[in-house]
C-alpha cells in the first residue's frame, strides 16, 4: 500500500473542506467555534485516547496536516508533512509545516503533542490504571494542539498584511507521553541540518483557564523575555501571568532548550481530569483559550514580525514550574 499517496490525497481533501469554512468567517480574531471543533474531534471516542502508534495514529497526524493545508502552510521537509518515526518497534508521527516569508531570517515554532494515553490501563500513565476505558485528553493535549494551529494561522494572516521577518513552522508531536519522544527527534533531525528555531512555543494543556491565572515557563531562557510578556498583554485579556525562568520540564519545550533553544512553555496547570477518563470536551474553557491564543500570537509576533530577537540564557534546570511538580508524570 503506498501510503504517501492516500495521506497526500487525504489532506488535500481535508484542507479543501477547510477552506471553503475558511472563506466565510472573520480571519483577525481567534475562531472559538474551530478550536472547538478541533478539541472535540481529536478527543472523539473515534480515535481511542490516540495512544502512540495506535492504529489510527496515522490517521490523526493526516487530520491535523490538512487542517494546516488548509490555513496555507506547507511541509517543512521534502517527504511531506508527515515526519516518521520509530521507537521501541512502534512507528508515530510528528506533523511539521511551515509558512515562509519572501524575505526571512530564521523560524519560530509552535509546538503541541497532539498523543494521549489510548484506554488507559496499567502502565499507561493513567492515574486511574485499573480502568481500561478511553482517555480523551481534551486538554491534554486536543487543547493544546486546537491553540496551537489557530496560533499559526492568526501569525500567518498577521504577516500577510505585515511582512514576515521569521518563517513560521507549526509542530505536532508524537509521543510525548513516552517520554517527548517525536518532540526529541525533530529537535536533533533541526539540530543536524542547522534549521532550529530561534524561539519554540509550547502549548500543553491550555483549556483549563481558571480565575485568568496562565503560567508561562521559560521566562530566564532568554535576554529580554519578562519585558517582553508585558508589553504583550494586551489590558483587554482577563489574564494573571504566573511565570517560571526554567526551560526544563516534563514537556516538548525541554528538549529544544537542551539543544539551546530559547522556549516558552504555555499552560493553564494540572486538574483532577488529569490522565483520568474524564479528560473531556464540555470541561475546555473555549474562551479563555482564545484569551491564550491571542496572547500568544502577539507573543510570537514581536519575534516573527518586529523584528525582537530572543538571545538563550541557560537557567537552573532543578527549578519547577509553579503548582506543577506533578504535571506531565508518565
């Protein structure tokens, strides 16, 4: 079976649906109505927890790239939008995509994983491991993943009418509840090939906004960034930042800060849903998601537009994230 083929097929067909969706609504705000759709669809019964390697692996990176073909962004590599790869004899995938400017220098990233933890079970990472029943992970990581894609797409419109300075690379993460397995491997392939991104946004578990409180990790990994966080929120977003300078963590953010990258880890902070069956759509916060995400973009603007540039500062690796010792145990 030539599977190239049918995935290529499959997100042109999912990016023309998209498109024509596209054409009808407002492009300068945060579409609340698709990241909830897009929540709701990777946490669906359909794709069973979307455990890595499971068998409808493929078929959720395939989703994801053609929403982002819709949006108008490209593969990164030459092979696609699809980037394979294999651990422990079993195969994933990350999603990797870009947008490129007429004259850039450099990218930055937006990352989310979009695996979770499949019917739970012993061994899973399930905090309830003796019940084997689907764990949706809405938040953790459908949310992440819905944010991060709108994210890209306010950027790109942004740059349209701007002018990008950086290339905006989207990144969808197998594996990172094995242990950010697909996030470590497209940071060493970047490594390799010189293409790393000068600044990498990580969006793990964002649906959860409760009393405005969004902590921002990675504030000490780079010159300049605590200005930059305020001169970024806008009065009019109901957000109370609570921020960490370490660059480290449970999350995809940490591999690339190893390869000294500069990160922010974005997140709305651990629940009683967490790796629980009860991880579910109706419990995201849709709104203050959209709060997130126009946060973030401006965040990312400043450096893919304005021309800010991120200089890495190396930060105590033992100092944990605020209210998230726990977060990300698996």
């Amino acid at each position: 079976m030539n599977f190239r083929v049918i995935s290529t097929g499959t997100v042109v067909l999912a990016a023309t649906v998209l498109l024509l969706s596209l054409q009808i609504r407002d492009r300068s705000v945060p579409d609340v109505d698709f990241m909830q759709r897009t929540v709701t669809r990777l946490a669906s019964p359909g794709f069973k927890g979307r455990a890595p390697g499971g068998a409808d692996d493929s078929l959720i990176a395939v989703y994801i790239a053609g929403q982002m073909a819709a949006m108008g962004f490209e593969p990164f590599f030459e092979e696609g939008p699809l980037h394979p790869f294999y651990y422990r004899n079993v195969r994933s995938w990350n999603v990797v995509m870009v947008c490129r400017g007429e004259q850039t220098a450099g990218t930055i990233m937006i990352g989310a994983h979009y695996d979770h933890l499949g019917m739970g079970g012993p061994g899973s990472g399930s905090l309830r491991p003796d019940t084997l029943a689907v764990h949706p992970g809405a938040d953790d990581n459908a949310s992440g993943v819905a944010a991060a894609m709108e994210t890209a797409r306010l950027l790109k419109e942004l740059g349209m009418r701007k002018g990008l300075k950086k290339d905006i690379i989207f990144a969808a993460f197998g594996a990172e509840e094995k242990g950010t397995i697909g996030s470590a491997l497209l940071a060493d392939t970047l490594e390799k090939t010189g293409s790393l991104p000068l600044l990498m946004f990580n969006l793990d578990m964002v649906g959860r906004l409760r009393d405005s409180v969004l902590q921002v990790g990675g504030t000490g990994t780079f010159e300049g960034a605590d200005s930059l966080l305020r001169a970024s929120l806008n009065s009019s977003l109901p957000l109370v930042l609570k921020t960490s300078e370490s660059g480290y963590g449970p999350s995809d953010h940490s591999v690339f800060y190893r390869a000294n990258v500069p990160v922010l880890f974005i997140s709305t902070g651990p629940h009683t849903d967490y790796h629980t069956p009860f991880d579910t759509p109706d419990k995201i916060n849709y709104q203050g998601m959209a709060h997130i995400v126009s946060y973030v973009t401006s965040l990312a603007a400043a450096v893919a537009l304005e021309g800010f540039e991120p200089e890495y500062r190396e930060t105590c690796q033992s100092e944990p994230m605020p209210e998230q010792v726990r977060f990300k145990v698996s």
